[in-house]
C-alpha cells in the first residue's frame, strides 16, 4: 500500500499555499511525482518537498510550474509572495547548505560569526540575547553552534573567507578573558590553508553592506546564494541578480579591507588593549 500523501495546510503562509496548488494542479493533470519531475527537471525527492512545504521554493521553478500546468503566472505570483517570507526553517535550510559549501564568504559589521566563534564568546551572546533563559537552554544553544563549526575541519573543508569590520575588534563580550580567547582565533585564522580573515578598519568608512552580516555560499555544482541576517531575522536570497551585486559589494569590502598580515596585526593590538 501506498504512504498516505502528508496533509498539507495552504493557509500557514505563501510557501505552504504554493506547495499545496501544486500538488492540486499535478493531481488533477493526473501527474505523479515522478512524471512532474521530467517535465520541470527538478528531482522527484525535491518536489515532494516544495509541496509539503519542507523546502524553499527554488527560483527558476515557479515559471516551470507555470508552463507545465498553463497557470497563466500563478506560480511566479505565489513565489513573489513566498520569497519575502520569513520561516523558522530557513536557518535548517542554511545550515545544509553550510554544509555542501565549497566557498565561504562572510561580512560581519558587529559580531565575529557564528562559524569561528569560541564557546566563551557564543555563550555572552547567546545570555545576551536569551535573558530569561536557563542555564541548560543556554548550554545547548552553545552546543549547536560549536557543532556547526566541524564543518571548517572537514575532509575537504571548504575556503572560509571572512571580512570584518574593525568594530567586531573593539566591542568586547563576556569580559576580557574571553574576548582575548576570542581575538586570538581570529588571529590564527587570518591566513590558513582554508581560511582567511581581513579587517575592515574604521578609516574605510562607509559601504553597502553596513548595518547586518552576509553570508556567500557557493557549493559544488557552482550554485550561489546569500543569507542575510540583522538581530532578530535573517533571510535566505538565491535571485541570481541580487547574488551577484551581493558578491561585488563583498568583493569590493575584501579589496579595500586590510592584507591578512596587517589584520593580525590589528587583531594582536586589540587583544594587547584589553584590561588584564
């Protein structure tokens, strides 16, 4: 016997109305799966997940749709809607993708990322932000976010290249001690075989990517998307035009930030200037 289709529930948000229509149109095209899947050339596996909602709708699928089912921009309207969503399994969706990522480009204007972060530095962020949480909530966000970081030592780890802004340097967290275990990561990690990291002084001045951070991940087969993120939210954009100017204003930060030798030697003068 065949599973029983996963209910679905088009009225949580744009991206589950999508999955649903879709599933409404192939069903009553009397498609399968398998048989939409080589009409759109997306995998059977992947679009039983865009239905379900489990996934984020890729770009160029909505117009495939469209043409398969002849819904006159149906699903390009739905998408338009979708794209601007925030789900709470985007950041699932972000860590898989840190995952099958060959190249790594972060900017960071407050706050060293979470990849190169010390357990120290994660934790005062993480009693920051989660004041009322408990001690064993706290532990196992720590635990997470040390978890995600086996990536950079993986056989083959990706290229890891980070830009940070000069005040990631100056604004400590968690006390001298752990800002000085902090900085002295950073230190390592300015030039590696894997990594890079440069800093971004304050002389620079302004830019286009003040004010958040940005993550640019290329995997294996070339694909290339952005995850923006602020305090509070963070949003995954795989719009190739919108990928490409993010990666000219990161190639134009990278170009103008300080030479790897210089950046350590700022991150050494910064670990000097904390109390003792």
């Amino acid at each position: 016997m065949a599973p029983r289709a996963r209910e679905l529930t088009p009225d949580r948000s744009a991206r589950h109305l999508f999955g649903s229509e879709m599933r409404r149109l192939r069903e009553q095209a009397g498609m399968s799966l398998e048989s939409l899947a080589g009409v759109v050339r997306y995998a059977k596996s992947s679009l039983a997940r865009y239905e379900t909602a489990d996934a984020m709708i890729p770009p160029d699928l909505a117009e495939r749709l469209d043409a398969a089912f002849g819904t006159d921009g149906l699903f390009v309207k739905l998408y338009g809607l979708a794209r601007n969503e925030f789900h709470p399994d985007q950041f699932r969706r972000l860590m898989e993708l840190e995952r099958r990522a060959r190249l790594i480009h972060e900017y960071s204007g407050q706050l060293v990322p979470g990849l190169v972060q010390t357990e120290g530095y994660a934790r005062a962020l993480f009693q920051l932000h989660y004041p009322r949480a408990t001690e064993d909530e706290i532990n196992e966000l720590v635990a997470a976010r040390m978890s995600r970081q086996s990536l950079l030592t993986a056989d083959p780890a990706p290229d890891f290249w980070a830009v940070l802004d000069e005040a990631v340097l100056r604004r400590p967290f968690g006390g001298p001690a752990v800002m000085r275990e902090q900085l002295a990561r950073l230190r390592d990690l300015t030039l590696t075989p894997t990594t890079v990291v440069q800093i971004l002084p304050f002389a620079h001045g302004g830019h286009a990517m003040v004010g958040g951070s940005v993550k640019l991940m290329t995997l294996g087969n070339g694909e290339r998307m952005v995850w923006e993120e602020n305090s509070v939210t963070g949003t995954l954009i795989e719009e190739k035009d919108v990928v490409t100017a993010r990666q000219r204003a990161y190639d134009l930060l990278r170009a103008s930030a300080l030479s790897p030798k210089e950046s350590a030697a700022m991150i050494q003068s910064a670990m000097e200037a904390l109390p003792t």
